[in-house]
C-alpha cells in the first residue's frame, strides 16, 4: 500500500510539472506571436503610409485639403447663424389694461407671449370658459378680460406694432 501511495504521488507530481511546463510555454509562445503580429502591422501601416506620401498625386494633400475646407465651412456657418437657444432679451409691451411680454432674440427674431399680464395687479391672465381674464386678488374683482373669439385679432395687431418698434429700434416701454 505504501508502494502504492509513493507511485501515485509521484504520478501526480509528473502529471503537475508538466502542466506547469506546458502552461509557461503556451504564455511564452503567445506572446512572443503577439508581438510579431503587433510589428508587423505597425510595419505594414508605416509601409503603406510611406507609399502614399512618396505617391505622384499627394493623397495625403487631398485629405488635408478636405478637412481644412470641412472646418472652414462649419466655422463660416457658425458664426453666421446664431445658436439654437440663444438666451433672449425680456421686455415688456403695455397697451390699455394689457401688458404683453416680449422675448427679443435679435432685431429680426423675437416671440411675443399670447397671455397677457394686467397692469393694474401685474399678473397674468388665466383661462376662463371662453374668455382670459385677469384673476386679480381675492378682496376685489378685476374687470380686466380678453374674449377669446377677439383674442387672435388683439394678439395680431400687438405683434405688429411689436414688430414695427423693434425694426425702427424704438423701446417697447
């Protein structure tokens, strides 16, 4: 029996060395290929650019001259559109009981709030059945009102006398 367990722990101990030694060649083995497949794709790369700069029709000069006009134009564009969402401007525009709030981005963009303020109790004008109206405070009822069927007319002819102070450079005030 003791014959027995000496050979089977000499088995194994063969059994471990080899596999420690097959473990070491595979790593060393691979990286080694690894390393040869690294260089010789750097070295193709370095080739084939080598051959394209030496070339009769500069390919690279082509390239950069590409991108040089690409950026050229996206800078001219920017700089000649404004962004997205500029921040705008607020002023505001009375006429009679109404005060209308204006939103200039610049002398030729600006967007006009369709709900007015009151300027008696300057706030703004909340949704009634077929009116807009000014809510005024709880002690005292404000008659200030905007019927709904004239409000595209108030609110067109508003942005027109808007839109004609702002071209003329005029304060909305």
């Amino acid at each position: 029996m003791q014959r027995l367990i000496k050979m089977l722990q000499a088995m194994i101990k063969t059994l471990f060395s080899d596999v420690r030694t097959s473990i070491v060649s595979i790593a060393v083995v691979s990286i080694v290929a690894g390393s040869g497949g690294v260089l010789l794709f750097v070295e193709s790369i370095r080739i084939s650019l080598s051959n394209t700069m030496k070339s009769n029709m500069p390919v690279w000069a082509t390239i950069a001259l590409a991108v040089v006009v690409v950026v050229y134009i996206y800078l001219k564009t920017r700089s000649s559109h404004p962004p997205i969402n500029p921040k705008p401007r607020i002023e505001f525009f009375t006429t009679g009981k109404m005060k209308w709030k204006v939103a200039i981005y610049r002398e030729d963009w600006f967007e006009i709030d369709k709900t007015p303020f009151c300027t008696k109790h300057d706030v703004q004008f909340i949704f009634g059945v077929n009116e807009r109206y000014c809510p005024g405070y709880l002690e005292e009822r404000c008659n200030n009102k905007l019927k709904e069927s004239g409000h595209f007319k108030v609110y067109s002819s508003i942005k027109s006398m808007i839109e004609s102070k702002i071209r003329n450079g005029e304060k909305l005030c």
